[in-house]
C-alpha cells in the first residue's frame, strides 16, 4: 500500500563490462536478447557475446546438449533469486519491529484507559510511522484483512515485502480479500505474488475502475491515504468510519471478477470492451488521458491505443466527436 523498503539498487553494478548497470535497470539489448531466447527456447553464444549483463545476472545457462548455445532461465526462477536476500533483509526489520512493539506493550494499557474519541483519527507523517503502524495493526490483526490495491507496476522489493507482510497473516489463519483493477491480470509480478498463496483463506477480484489504496484490519482500523505522493496517511478507529469503509469494499467486492476466472475484457456485440466501456464513461465525464489511465490502472500509453480502438469502432474521425459518438452510441447505457 504506502509501503518502502530501504536499501541500495538491485543487482550489482559491473566494473568490467562496458555497460554497467542493474539488474532492474536491464539494458535495451540485454532485454531484447532475453526476450529472444524466452521465446524460442534458446540463443546463440556469439549472440550475446555483446550482451554480459545476461549471464552475470544469471538469466541464461549453458545448453547442455551442445556448448554453442544457451538456455534461458525462466523470469519467475530468476525473479525469485533476487527476492530472497530482500526477504532476508524484511524478516530482520520485522523482527525488530516485534521487539519494538514487545518494548511498548506495558504503555499500552495505558493508553487504553484514555477516551477513545481522543485516537479515533491519527494522523501518519512519513514512510516509516505510516509502515510501523501498519506493521502493528498487521501483528494483532486475527480474523479478516481487507485491502483494495490500484494495480500500478511495483518493484520487485516492494512485492517482496507484501509477500512478508501477508505470509505470517496467512499462518495465523487470517482471512485476506484483495481487490485490485483488470489491469492486474497481466502483470507477471502481480501474478506471482498471487501464486504465493493458492492454499490460505485468500481472494483476489479485480474490476475496472479503483480510485486508491485502502487497508482494513478486523473491523478495527483502517488506513487510507490522504497526499498523492503517499506521504501521509489515515489511521482510522472510530467504529463507524471503519464500519463505513469496509460498506464501501463490500460494495466494490460484490461487483468484482475473481482472478482466475477468465478476462473481463470480452467483447460485446458492438465491438467494444469492458475496458473501452470504462474508458468511454470517463471520457465522457470529462477526464484527460492521464487521469482514466491512473484510475484503471494502465499506463498512458495503453489508455491512448484502448482510446484510438474506441473511436475506430465508432468511427470517430477526433476527440470531440468521439465524445458526442460515445453520448450517441448507446453504449453507456448497456448493462455493466
């Protein structure tokens, strides 16, 4: 959610070759020639002799039926090989956090005997009070977690350390239900996390439009943020902001697809898709590129050629008109 994790670059940056660079920064050819060897089982070693980058990072191996070419190792067991000292490196912050919550429990009684009104709203400052409350509210979370996650890509570290929070949760018998956007169904990273946890109380949905992030544990408190740049956040424990909140996931969740369960961008008889639809309804509400594409999770980019297909279909010959096509099409009107 508003999470980080300290530390250097990814990888190790070469001394040697006359490229250097990280792992997570791979260079143009190194991804292309990845890519290649992915995709057709193997490449050449006169192919990537230009390209040292691929076997320092151990992305390719030596084809053991004849020494001329190279095998490619596959993206999930060389992503899993860099997690694991990040892993590492979670569990020790997580051990000191107990300690630390371990430190303040006498004062916590304490605190428990004051009105509840005076904690009801706290405001968070900062990455590190916005993850050590969220590390709290994690520990003594017992029954249910709720969380809603708009589906930007996220780092390799940042996955990581979801993939740390969540587990010990999943130990202790905690239900967990996470809504993420469409979007999330093709996001390598996102599905390999999830693949994670295939045997707990765990659901994920997606639908097509998420607005921001949101976290609720046990009915008890909830955080949300309140800055673009995540810097600060909510932590809210008044019973009826709670109450409120996890209304509005249920309501959301209702409507939602499981993530295995098929692709909701299926075409309908018109020749526009779900997520056209939802581009479609925004464009008419009067949003620029950039805002549908952080509200439905996609990149600019994608958000423009899903735009480009939506005029084609209606055959809009500008934006304007596409705008009055939309209003005259019908296709808002559709059953969603």
């Amino acid at each position: 959610m508003f999470r980080t994790l300290g530390g250097g670059v990814l990888g190790t940056n070469r001394t040697k070759s006359t490229h250097p660079h990280a792992v997570t920064e791979l260079c143009e050819d190194g991804g292309r020639l990845y890519a290649q060897a992915l995709r057709t089982g193997r490449i050449s070693r006169t192919d990537v002799e230009s390209v040292p980058c691929l076997m320092e990072f151990a992305l390719l191996h030596p084809d053991p039926d004849d020494a001329n070419w190279l095998r490619p190792v596959a993206p999930f067991v060389a992503l899993a090989e860099r997690l694991n000292p990040i892993e590492r490196e979670i569990t020790e912050r997580r051990r000191l956090s107990v300690e630390l919550a371990e430190a303040f429990e006498p004062f916590m009684a304490l605190s428990a005997q004051e009105p509840a009104s005076s904690h009801s709203i706290t405001v968070l400052e900062g990455l590190d009070r916005i993850n050590a409350a969220l590390d709290l509210a994690t520990a003594q979370c017992r029954e249910e977690m709720l969380t809603v996650q708009p589906s930007f890509r996220l780092p390799e570290h940042r996955l990581a350390e979801a993939l740390e929070r969540d587990k010990p949760l999943i130990e202790r018998g905690v239900r967990i239900r996470t809504l993420y956007q469409h979007t999330a169904r093709y996001s390598p990273e996102r599905l390999a996390y999830v693949d994670q946890f295939t045997n707990g109380k765990v659901e994920y949905r997606t639908i097509d439009e998420l607005v921001e992030r949101l976290i609720i544990c046990d009915e008890a408190v909830a955080f949300i943020p309140i800055s673009d740049d995540r810097q600060v956040a909510l932590e809210l424990r008044h019973p009826g902001l709670v109450r409120y909140l996890i209304k509005v996931f249920e309501f959301m969740w209702g409507r939602a697809v499981p993530l295995h369960t098929g692709t909701p961008y299926e075409t309908d008889p018109d020749g526009i898709t779900d997520i056209q639809y939802s581009i479609a309804k925004l464009l008419v509400e009067g949003h620029v590129d950039e805002a549908i594409a952080r509200r439905l999770g996609m990149n600019v980019r994608t958000c423009r050629a899903h735009i480009a297909k939506l005029a084609t279909a209606l055959g809009s010959g500008s934006r304007a008109q596409l705008g009055f096509l939309i209003a005259q099409s019908g296709i808002l009107e559709r059953d969603h």
